[in-house]
C-alpha cells in the first residue's frame, strides 16, 4: 500500500473549520436518534454530499484502465552525437519518471487480462522540462490515415444500439481497413494476452527526430524499451479465467512486485536512420504500419528504466497524469509521420478536456525544470499563483520572459524542436488523400506468421484459434472479406482460418 502518514491531525471541514465528529449530521427533533428534520446549515453533510456527486472526472476514451508508478531512467550508453536532449546525454545521467500502462478500449472497471493492445506511456521529469513517451506494446498501428483514428476505436468499442462488444463492427472495420493486418497479427497471437504489464515491451511506432548538438543535423529514431523481464504471455483460456476470476491481475503484481523491492526495468534502445536512408528506403518510415527491420536498422542501447515507487494515491498521481507526444524536449522533434502530427493535438486536448485548461500544473505533471508561461494563465483550478501582475501579451515593452536564444544559448536551433528541416516537409502538393492497401502492407504480416510465429510450437495454432474464435462471433456477412484478408497474408493461413470458423459454425 501507499506510505502511511501517522501522525495525529485536527479533523477539519475543507475550508479548515474544526469539527467534532465526521460521521454526524445535524437534525431539528425532540432528541429522538430515529425521528427529526435535516437541515440546510449543516455544512459538513452538503459538502460531503456535493463532493461525493463530483469526484468522478471523465475518463479517458481510450486507455481508461490502467496501472502505474514512478521511477527513474539511467543512462548507460553514449548518443551525445546523436541529441542534445541532456536527458539522454552522460552515463549515470539520472532522471525521475512517471509510467502509465493501460488497456486500450475497455473502461476503467474491465479486466486486465483482456486481448487488447497495451498502451505504454512514461514521463521523464528533466532538467529542460518534460519529455512524453506515449507507445503501444506492438511495434506497429492499425491505421496510419488519422482521420480513421476515431473509427478504429469505435470499432473496437461498444455497438451504439446494443451497448455491448461486437465482433462484427471489429472485423467490418478491419477487413475495409488492411493496412492494419500486421497489427491485427500482433494482437491475435499470443502476444495480445500479456502475462503481467511487467512483461510488455513500450514501442515508439512513430519515427521521431534526434536532434544534434546546436542543430548542426539529425536522424530519424524508433524507440524500443524491451522489457528485461522478458515478454511472457498468457494462452487465450489463461486469460479469460482470470478476467472472471481476478479481474485485477495486473494490476495486483505490479503493485505488489515494487512493494517486494522486485522492481520491474526495461532497457531503452533506438534504431537510427539517416535523412537519405528514409529517402531511398523500401516503405515509407513515416508509415506507423510498418516496422524498420532490425536487419537494416540495428538496436543501439540507450539507457535504463526502472519502476520502483508505488502511487501514494492512485487517482492523484495515475488518473490524473496526462502524457502527450507534443511533450518534447530539446533535441527531441517530430517527423512527418501524419498519425503522430495528429496525435500530438488530440492528446493534450484531450487531457484539457478532463482536467482543465492548467493540468499541467498538477503535482504530478508538472515539470521539475522551471516554468515561466504568463502567456497561459488564469481558467479553472490555476494553482500556480497566476502570474501576479505580470505582463499577459506578447513583445510587451515591460516583460520578465527572455527568449532563450537571448538568454546565453550558442543557438537557438539547438532548442526549438524540429527546426532543422527535412526536405520531405516541403514535396508534393495539398490534396484531399487517403492511403490505399497494397500489397507491401501484407509482407511484414507473412514474416510475422511464417517467421516469427511459425518456429515457435503452438503459435500458429493459438493465432488460428484466437481469431477463429473472435470472428465466429461476427455477423457470416463479414466473414468472407476477413477470410480473403487473411487469405493475402498468406493462403494456407486464410484456409486455416476459415476451416476453423466453419468448424465452429457447424
């Protein structure tokens, strides 16, 4: 459990009144304990009854169930070439963090062991402000076109009529939309059923930039934080019984792991590409459904993660954290990829819309880097003393904000995000657009069931069963486009599938 203050306090109303007792209210009666009028004037009941109708805040509408903790991130390798970000520069550089990782779809009362993606979220608390993390546990995405965004977790979601899950909008969507076979892969192996969030691995998906020293250049990065616990995972049966039987499993080991001092870690490592690379590569790295083979594109170690510090109140420090990928630091920037430009409005947009316009000043984000922002004041719950009266508009001829560039920066490239330009920013035309399926979206997929699945006993059987299970669900008009998209991946998959399906249908 969470630290344990003991000592003794004056019980008081939220405004500071003392009180006698909290479990009384006040009644006008005869001093009969059963029989008499409540009152109006009875502060503390109304306030305990008004606070009770509020302390839900929305949920998120996606990731609401989750676990988290805090922890550190080491570095132990060197990539001063590669970023200026001084978070990641210095073997033994420390930094404190915050990690949240949660299903994807359910709400907050499901299971933890359900089949679903896992999000992997972190916070790394530095000296030149926050950096955000926010992957998935599958190195690939199920849509790269943000405008399918929404629809894909609709898909994934409720039926709007019936309020229930509903295998067949899940696979009407995914057999419309293809491009998403290899995360769908991902997800029916055995890999969509994780023993513990210990044993899930955080993936980048989206290419990133590093930034040099004073913005002499850059590279494009994928991120990888493998779990050194391994990545075990749970059989389909295994999962199920313990979503009726322990719906709190994950949770639970985590919690219980760090209160053991077993503390959790995961090793960061980084694919890097050069500008020319990407420009001549096979697929389009800003493609989210497509991995970088590690074939061509190595795993260079970076640094170190470890979770040992349990919330001291889950609602103060896990539901109310807020991750977005726009959270940058120097020497860290955003690529091209168009889910990622998507993403990084619709995240903190989200976050103000469940906690406020100034949720960044929450303790448990706010940035352990100094803050000065006048330009952003005043809304709901702003704790951070407002600004007084300083100066609220920009280029004010009294102001105490100095730029950083004039503050004793070489430069300020080597601060702003992303100011050192790829030329793919600036090719092509504006145009309404929407990527087709085509045959390159199935050939990462085929490895993974012939490649990957196939040497391990069992795997393919599992997948084939999983899926089998799931579409047999879905309405039959479905079937057969899910069929023929399994069938491209590769063809004694789509038979196995449909002999499967039929075999239940019998």
């Amino acid at each position: 459990m969470g630290s344990v203050d003991t000592e003794t306090r004056l019980y008081t109303l939220a405004e500071g009144c003392p009180y006698a007792d909290p479990a009384t209210a006040q009644r006008f009666s005869d001093g009969s304990p059963i029989k008499g009028l409540m009152l109006l004037q009875d502060t503390q009941l109304i306030e305990t009854l008004a606070h009770f109708s509020r302390e839900r805040i929305p949920e998120r509408v996606v990731h609401a169930r989750a676990v988290g903790a805090w922890g550190e991130f080491e570095v132990t390798h060197d990539i001063s070439h590669l970023t200026s970000a001084k978070f990641l520069n210095g073997i033994g550089t420390k930094s404190k963090t915050l990690s949240r990782i949660s299903t994807v779809g359910p709400e907050r009362g499901s299971a933890d062991t359900i089949r679903d993606v896992r999000g992997w979220a972190l916070k790394i608390f530095t000296e030149q402000g926050n950096q955000d993390f926010v992957f998935n546990d599958i190195p690939v995405f199920f849509v790269r076109d943000p405008v399918k965004f929404p629809s894909l977790n609709r898909s994934h979601k409720r039926h709007p009529a019936t309020n229930v899950t509903d295998a067949t909008i899940f696979w009407d969507f995914h057999s419309q939309n293809q491009e998403g076979i290899h995360a769908l892969m991902f997800l029916f192996s055995d890999r969509g059923t994780p023993r513990s969030v210990r044993h899930v691995n955080g993936y980048s998906g989206h290419a990133y930039k590093l930034v040099a020293p004073g913005g002499t250049g850059f590279h494009y990065v994928k991120f990888h934080f493998i779990s050194d616990q391994g990545t075990d995972t749970m059989t389909a049966d295994e999962a199920t019984r313990l979503a009726g039987a322990d719906p709190d499993y994950h949770t639970a080991d985590l919690y219980n792991s760090i209160a053991a001092s077993r503390f959790p870690s995961w090793t960061l490592k980084v694919q890097v590409m050069t500008p020319q690379q990407a420009e001549a590569y096979r697929w389009n790295v800003f493609d989210m459904t497509k991995v970088w083979p590690h074939a061509d594109f190595p795993l260079q170690p970076v640094g170190k993660l470890t979770l040992n510090k349990n919330p001291d109140n889950y609602f103060a420090d896990i539901e109310q954290a807020a991750f977005s990928p726009s959270t940058m630091v120097p020497g860290i920037a955003p690529s091209a990829d168009p889910m990622l430009q998507a993403r990084m409005f619709a995240y903190p947009d989200a976050a103000r819309y469940r906690l406020g316009a100034n949720y960044q000043q929450l303790p448990n984000n706010r940035p352990a880097a100094p803050v000065y922002s006048p330009y952003e004041r005043d809304g709901r719950a702003s704790i951070n003393g407002n600004y007084g009266g300083d100066a609220s508009y920009v280029r004010a001829t009294a102001t105490r904000a100095v730029a950083f560039a004039s503050s004793g920066s070489k430069t300020a490239a080597a601060f702003t995000p992303g100011i050192t330009a790829h030329d793919v920013w600036a090719l092509g035309s504006v145009a309404e657009y929407t990527s087709d399926v085509v045959e390159d979206d199935f050939v990462q997929a085929r490895a993974f069931w012939r490649d990957v699945l196939g040497p391990q006993p069992g795997q393919q059987a599992h997948f084939v069963s999983n899926v089998a299970g799931h579409i047999g669900l879905a309405n039959r008009e479905v079937w057969e486009a899910t069929f023929d998209m399994f069938a491209r991946v590769a063809p004694e998959l789509g038979k196995a599938v449909r002999d499967a399906v039929l075999a239940r249908d019998a």
